[in-house]
C-alpha cells in the first residue's frame, strides 16, 4: 500500500518517532528513506526478532512493507513473528504470498511445515517437508536443518532452530 501524495510528512513517521526532534528521527519520511535505511529496518526487524520482541519486529517488518510492498525478507520476517506470536492463520497468509512471489523460499517451507507441527499434524508436516525436499533444489545447511526439525520429537523451537 503506497502512501497518499497529499500525506502530512510528520504523519508517515512512524509512532515511536513522532515525539522525537526532526534531526534525531531514525527513520526519514518515506520519500527520502534509500536502501541503506530500508536494510536498517529490516535488521532492527530482525533484531528484535532474536530478542523475541514480535510485536516491536511486525511494526519494523511493517514499515519496511509499507516502503516496499513486495520486500520478501520483510515479509518472512513478519511470518515468523506472527508465527511465534501463535497467530498461525496470519502466518499462514503471509507464507502463500512468499511462496507466490518465490516457490522455493526456505523460510516459507519451514513455515508450513511448523504450522502443520503446531496444529499437532504431525505427519502432514512431515509428509509435506519430504515433498518440498524432493521437489526443490535447497541447500546442504538447510536440508540438514530441515532434517534436524524431523527429527524431534517434539515442536523444535524456532529461535532455537535459527540460532545454530
């Protein structure tokens, strides 16, 4: 969703910023944001992530989105935010649009695969991670990833999953 021309700019700041003096914002208006403050997005989004602050990552994920609606790193991030948050239909949603706009993305597989898991279907994820391991091309370290989740016996956590 692109933002209105006739927009105030001091309303495209987001909330956390609009107390914050003009020259201390962290992030500009959206029209002079560059790559270089989108990446700082993404990885603020990410950090806070790992630190398991989901609904601080969805609102970073979210601007990055607003920015740049078809940013997939932002919208895995957000998948696995959502997802951690338990709000697997949201996650859900998310990961047909990845998969849409990339069929082999690891993080949207693995995604599937722990929702199955979380609803307790346990041999529907794993039918349906072999299926995906046999169709698409991964590599070595994710396959070996996906293999180690199998392997459980119970839900692997997913921080603990990407901290290796």
């Amino acid at each position: 969703m692109q933002p209105q021309n006739n927009q105030n700019p001091q309303q495209m700041i987001p909330p956390i910023q609009q107390n914050s003096p003009p020259n201390q914002q962290i992030t500009p208006p959206i029209q002079q944001i560059n790559r270089d403050q989108l990446e700082e997005l993404l990885q603020r989004g990410r950090d806070y992530l790992k630190s398991l602050e989901y609904k601080n990552s969805i609102q970073s994920f979210g601007e990055v989105l607003k920015l740049e609606p078809i940013n997939i790193q932002a919208k895995v991030g957000l998948m696995n935010a959502l997802q951690e948050m338990n709000y697997f239909n949201s996650s859900l949603l998310f990961q047909r649009k990845i998969f849409e706009q990339d069929p082999q993305n690891f993080d949207a597989l693995l995604n599937q695969g722990l929702i199955l898991y979380n609803y307790k279907k346990y041999s529907e994820s794993i039918e349906y991670i072999q299926q995906k391991l046999r169709d698409n091309q991964f590599d070595g370290e994710q396959e070996k990833k996906l293999l180690k989740l199998l392997s459980k016996p119970q839900c692997y956590q997913r921080q603990q999953f990407y901290r290796e």
